[in-house]
C-alpha cells in the first residue's frame, strides 16, 4: 500500500462471505434488509449519530436496515459520515485512518473526505494504519447500506484500537459538522449467550445507551466507540433511543448461543 499511498482504493475484504459479492445480489439483500426493518414512531429531531450491529447481513441486516431507515430521510442532507468500528484483528492504541483515496464494495466506491482526515489527523493518537482496515469488516459492513440509502457523500473511517472516551471525544468534537455530518458507530451487542440471558443483557444495554452512560467491551464489542460518542452525545444533549434490539436467535432461529444487535438513534434538536 506505501507504494502508492493516497491512491490506492481499500478492497472490500468481506465479500463473498458476511454479504454476497455479486453487485445486484449484494442490492437485493440490502433492500431486503430495509424492507425487514423494525416498524417504529419516527423521532423528532435530527439523527446526528446511529449505532448499527456488523455481522453477516442474514444475521443482523433487519436491525442495521432499522437504523438506515430512519437515516434514507435526510438523504439530501448528508453529505459526509463520520463511521467508527472496532478493531477485530490488529492490536494497536488510538484509532486509526486508513491510506486508501477510496473504499469500495460491489456497489461501487466512496471517496475518503480529505478535509474530515486531516482534521482527525490532528488530534493525538489517529494515525493512519492501513493494516487496521485491510481485514476489518465492522466498517465495510456499513458501506452496503450507506451507498444504498444515501446519494454522493464522503467518508472518514476510523478504525478504533485501545483508547479512552477523552480520545475519541476529541476526534468526533473535530469533526462534529453540521447537518450535511453524521456519524455511525458499528457495534454487536453480547456474545454467545443462550436466548434468554442474551435478551435480558442487551436490554440493561439498552436503557444505558438511552441514558447515555457508558458499557462495558462484554456489553458491547465496538464499547470504545460508542462510549466515545456517549459522552459526545452527553456535552451536545443528544437524545438516545432504541429503535432495534433483537439477536441472531431472532433472525436465524438457532437461539442456544446467539449474538446480540441493536439500532439506536442519537437525535439532536
């Protein structure tokens, strides 16, 4: 990637496995999984910020096509997202950009916002690490959704490592924006619980998240992230709200150890 850094485009490194790599399969399943969303009273306000699940979209894609549902409403507003995931694969402090000049899935590619990188860049411990992105599917699995619901808009992807919430703060602080700004937290819920104990977890989650009071990383595998944009959430009086909270015992049936998912709106008057 040195070699031809800032003009590379990130390949997809999912496809093919967590959502199909076929352009019109990959289209359907997607409006498929909107189509499946979770019926709710739209909310007043603006949705500044949205924390959707990242697994395989037959497992989670109804719970993430909650939340891009509510966000296909400002599709002329938006024009720039702010998306955070955590690391899977590489151990690392900080959060992390990626070198690519664009990420791309079937659906086509999305230009990285030059200005939003530099700004992120500025803050101490965002580095760029392209080894953080090339394997990592809690960001690509948001791509899908975004290039569906959504008309031409940028990206600053940020791959989170070990960090604390005054870190991230700083970063969503420099790159808080307005309307045309949006920010997306990728984040499963608990893991490999049976049914019922999965849904009694994710529930307590649930009501902390519309508290805004932070989780913990057995709550919640994206943990640092979203107790980065909590206390975002805290200082801009954000109101949260659960739009989604189901599991893969939900959506597969097999409910003896099951992970869990939710779509919750950080809304701003």
């Amino acid at each position: 990637m040195s070699a031809c850094r800032f003009k590379c485009v990130r390949q997809p490194a999912v496809a093919g496995l967590f959502y199909p790599a076929d352009a019109d399969e990959l289209r359907r399943l997607v409006h498929f999984s909107l189509a499946a969303a979770m019926r709710f009273d739209e909310p007043n306000g603006i949705t500044k910020a949205l924390v959707l699940p990242h697994a395989g979209l037959i497992y989670s894609g109804p719970v993430a096509g909650t939340g891009y549902k509510l966000l296909e409403k400002d599709r002329d507003a938006v024009r720039r997202i702010i998306l955070l995931g955590p690391s899977h694969r590489v151990a690392f402090d900080g959060l992390a950009l990626s070198e690519a000049a664009a990420f791309t899935t079937p659906l086509g590619e999305i230009p990285i916002d030059e200005e939003g990188t530099a700004a992120a860049l500025l803050v101490p411990g965002v580095c760029r690490m392209e080894a953080a992105h090339a394997r990592e599917h809690s960001l690509e699995m948001q791509l899908p959704f975004l290039q569906t619901v959504l008309g031409h808009f940028t990206l600053v992807p940020m791959v989170v490592g070990e960090t604390n919430e005054t870190q991230l703060n700083a970063v969503l602080e420099k790159l808080w924006g307005g309307p045309e700004t949006r920010i997306i937290v990728s984040s499963d819920l608990s893991h490999f619980h049976n049914y019922r104990t999965a849904r009694q977890l994710d529930q307590k989650t649930a009501a902390q998240v519309e508290a805004l009071e932070s989780v913990t990383p057995e709550q919640a595998c994206g943990a640092n992230p979203l107790n980065g944009l909590l206390r975002a959430a805290r200082n801009h009086k954000l109101t949260a709200r659960t739009l989604d909270l189901r599991n893969s015992g939900d959506t597969t049936g097999n409910r003896s150890r099951v992970v869990g998912y939710g779509a919750f709106a950080f809304l701003e008057d």
